[in-house]
C-alpha cells in the first residue's frame, strides 16, 4: 500500500486508477451494505470519496493504513450525507415524532406552521443538555437508526443507548409539560 499512496501523490500514469480499482468495491458496500443507502445515492457519494481521497492522498500519515483512511472518509461522507438528508426531512417528520416522543395533546402547537414545529422540536432537544443525548435521540427517531447502528455511528455501547433514551424521554415529557403542551 505505500507503494500505491505514493505512486498516486507523485501522480504516476496508472496509479489512481489501480487505487479505484482496488477500493471500489469496499466503498460501494460500505455506503450500500452497512449504512444501506440507494445505489444513486451511492453513485453521487462514490464520486465525493474519491475526489477528496484523491485531494488528500499526498497528506496520509501512515500509507500502509491506506485501507482504514479510506473507510474513514467513506464513513465520514456518509454522515455527513446523512445529516443533510436528515436536516432536508425533518421538517416533514416533525407531526409523526413529536407524537411518538411525547403522546397527548398537542392542541398549543398543532396551528405551528412546520418550519415552527421543527424549531420547536429541536429547542427541546437543545434542552436536553448533553449532546450526546441529543444525538441518541435524533439518531433513533429523525434517522431511524437501530441500536446497533447508533452504538456503529456514535461509538458507543449499545447497552447504554435504552437507558439513555428512557431518561431523555422522560426529561422531553417533563419540558413538554411545564409549556402545558402534554396531558
């Protein structure tokens, strides 16, 4: 591999296209495979990986960690991809969660427009304090991740990730209530 990294940073005839080879199909099955995303989804995300590996090619610490840089910046750009998708939908998801997270009455926010609403979610969710907390949450129902892949994403145990929605539920419900939008 470090062989190949410097043969792509010196630019030599062949070398990237033997990097692509080498590469597509771990990359492919990472955004296809694992995060499950649609193949035209992975077709725009492929291009963007592969434009900024092959930017930062020359910058790569360790070249014989080659495939491990790689699945980080796929990892990264799926994330990142993912959020923005999350950011584009979340104004149409906010009825449907809300209700999930906090059932009862919600006449004090059912005239919001949708842009109000999700500002409203999302200042509940600020209230919340911990980040981390916050992106468990979001995780699970604005992406609508599984356990198993928010402990994937957020790196961390699976086992504290129940407990921890349980008790961010419970604080959503309480802050809900003292603005008299819960029964």
């Amino acid at each position: 591999m470090k062989d190949l990294v410097q043969r792509c940073s010196d630019k030599e005839e062949g070398a990237w296209e033997e990097l692509v080879d080498e590469f597509s199909d771990m990359v492919y099955s990472i955004i296809v495979g694992y995060y499950r995303l649609s193949l035209a989804d992975a077709d725009d995300l492929f291009q963007g990986i592969f434009i900024e590996i092959h930017k930062d090619i020359g910058s790569i610490r360790d070249p014989a960690k080659l495939k491990s840089w790689i699945k980080v910046i796929t990892r990264n750009k799926v994330l990142n991809f993912l959020k923005r998708r999350w950011w584009e939908s979340a104004r149409f998801k906010v009825d449907e969660r809300f209700e999930e997270l906090c059932p009862g009455s919600f006449d004090a926010i059912e005239d919001m427009d949708m842009e109000k609403k999700t500002i409203f979610v999302r200042e509940a969710l600020s209230n919340l304090g911990d980040v981390r907390c916050r992106n468990i949450i979001e995780c699970r129902y604005f992406d609508e991740l599984s356990h198993e892949d928010i402990s994937l994403s957020l790196k961390i145990p699976k086992g504290s990730i129940a407990p921890t929605l349980k008790r961010n539920y419970e604080k959503l419900r309480k802050y809900f209530s003292k603005l008299g939008i819960q029964e």
